[in-house]
C-alpha cells in the first residue's frame, strides 16, 4: 500500500471531516487575527487550536506527546470532528508557508484544499518577530541588531533559526504551494491591504472559500504588537498567575479568597499590558535599511511573480 492510499485508508476509516483550507503564513502577518474573525463566520469550523503544526513537524522538533498539538492523522482529524456537514473547515498554521514538506502533505490529504498565504514587507516582518519571541520569552536579547548577529554566530547549531534568510525566500515558498495546486486553489493576501482594509480583504478570503460574505464576523487584533519591558519582571508576573513557587501559590490563593474571578482577570490584564508591555520604540533605521538591501532581490523577484508593484508599496524603490 503506498502512502497515499493508506493516508486516505485512515481518513475514510475514520469517517471524520478534512479540513478543506489552511492559512499557511506568515506570522506576525495578520493569521491569527484572520482565524479569529473566520471562526467566528457561522459556515465555517476553525478548531481551538491554533498551529496544530501537522503537517510541518520537520519545523517543531521538540513537540512533546504532552503538547497538545496532535500526532497521528486519526489525533489530527479528531480536531475537526464537531464541524457540522455544512460548515467549512480549515485550519492555521503559520509555519507551513515556510516548511518544505507541508504543501506536499496538505495536497496528499486534501487536493481540493483552498490555501491562503500573507506577505509582509520583510524587513518589518523579521522585526515583529523579535518582538513577539520577547513577548513569548523565547528572546532574551532585547536589541534586534544584537539578536540577528548572535543568532548568526551560532549559526546551523541553533535549532531554530528565527531571523534567517529563509524566512523571506517568499517566492520560492510560494511556488511550492502553486505547485501542488492549481492557482485557483491558492490566494496569496498582502499584509497592508490587510490593515488598510480589513473589511474587503476578509470578504475577498469568504468569497475564496465560498462561503457568505455578507454574514456578520467578529472583528479581531491579534497579537498586537508591544515590548516586553522587563523579562525579569514577566517571569515573576506569569509565576503569580500560573501560581508557580511557594511564594506564587500563597500570593495567589490569598488574592483568590478575597476577589471574583472576572476582576482578577481584569486586574492581571491591566498589570500585564500597563507594567509588562510598552509601545515598541522606533526601529533601528540603519538596521531596516540594511535589511531592505539584503532583500531588495526577493521583494523584486515577487513583485514579477505576483504581477504586483511591492517595491513601491514597501518603499523599496527607494534603496540603494
């Protein structure tokens, strides 16, 4: 039995709905306000979990069986069992763009999926990413410039390479995706009509999946993004919340006894977004510019691709 068939042996064996499209990237790009305002839309079913990252484990190397992304087709399909038959599925996984297996994967299960891809300059794309891993705790190192030159001086003995180059190769991303399907299959969103036009763009991707476009969705912002001013102090902060330490659990049942549940979160919130996160400051424009020239090449190869001027609309008509 090849792969294929045996890939969709277990999904008819498991008489469970497959997703029928995916938003494959890129993060810090709008996915995740996306999936939140698509699974709000009565005709369609979007699971609780974010990133299920199934069809890119080549990624995600040290996902453990205690996580709660899914590990077997029959686990992952599981995800989509309470859709009703006349509800789209989908899923979001902003890694899958990136991945060089995934599109291959997602067309073996599915080759009537709808994929929707987003783009964003990547000089700001990669700085967004510093400062959502600070948010994340997964970045210690507050200055960017300073992240990017340790990141490669470490170089491919780091796990995961989070400013490389790779990150932006968005044609050749692309055409993995264009080449397990046909291009109507496939609709590639840019990130600032995204922010210039929410509304138009989320009708464009409803009319992509065929669904009603007029039905009323929840407006979302997700991921905003903020500094993390101190680590340190959002340690201590999430330790209180998490009620982990001694010190921690004491503090916590005490302000449990004496508060509701609605105002501590109300209160933690506050504390969150007034003593941990700070509006980012200003970026490194010697740094941006630097960036835009290393990838002035691949925002002009993508504008032929896309049949779309990006090198005005990023402004990089006006690198050198």
């Amino acid at each position: 039995m090849t792969a294929s068939t045996e890939t969709d042996a277990v999904a008819r064996a498991s008489a469970r709905k497959v997703p029928e499209f995916f938003i494959v990237g890129h993060p810090k790009s709008g996915t995740t306000a996306l999936y939140e305002m698509l699974r709000s839309h009565a005709q369609i079913y979007m699971p609780e979990l974010k990133e299920t990252l199934f069809f890119a484990r080549e990624l995600h190397p040290g996902i453990k069986p205690s996580d709660p992304q899914p590990d077997t087709l029959e686990e992952y399909l599981e995800l989509f069992a309470p859709a009703r038959l006349d509800q789209r599925a989908g899923e979001a996984s902003p890694s899958y763009l990136r991945s060089r297996e995934a599109a291959a994967r997602i067309a073996e299960l599915e080759p009537n999926a709808r994929i929707v891809a987003i783009l964003r300059e990547p000089a700001s794309f990669l700085r967004s990413m510093h400062l959502e891993l600070l948010k994340d705790h997964v970045e210690t190192e507050k200055d960017f410039r300073k992240a990017i030159a340790r990141e490669q001086s470490i170089g491919r003995e780091k796990p995961v390479l989070w400013y490389s180059d790779e990150r932006v190769e968005y044609v050749e991303q692309l055409r993995r995706y264009q080449a397990a399907f046909s291009p109507e299959q496939v609709l590639v969103l840019i990130y600032d009509d995204f922010r210039s036009d929410n509304d138009g763009t989320v009708q464009q991707v409803l009319r992509f999946l065929g669904v009603d476009e007029d039905a009323p969705i929840t407006a979302s912002e997700a991921n905003k993004t903020v500094l993390v001013r101190s680590p340190r102090a959002y340690d201590m902060v999430r330790s209180l919340y998490l009620g982990r330490g001694a010190a921690a659990s004491v503090a916590k049942t005490a302000v449990k006894a004496v508060t509701p549940r609605s105002l501590r979160r109300r209160g933690l919130r506050t504390l969150r977004d007034t003593v941990l996160y700070a509006s980012p400051p200003p970026p490194d424009e010697q740094l941006m510019l630097e960036l835009r020239r290393r990838y002035k090449g691949e925002v002009e190869a993508l504008s032929d691709h896309l049949g779309r001027d990006l090198v005005s609309l990023w402004g990089y008509d006006r690198v050198e």
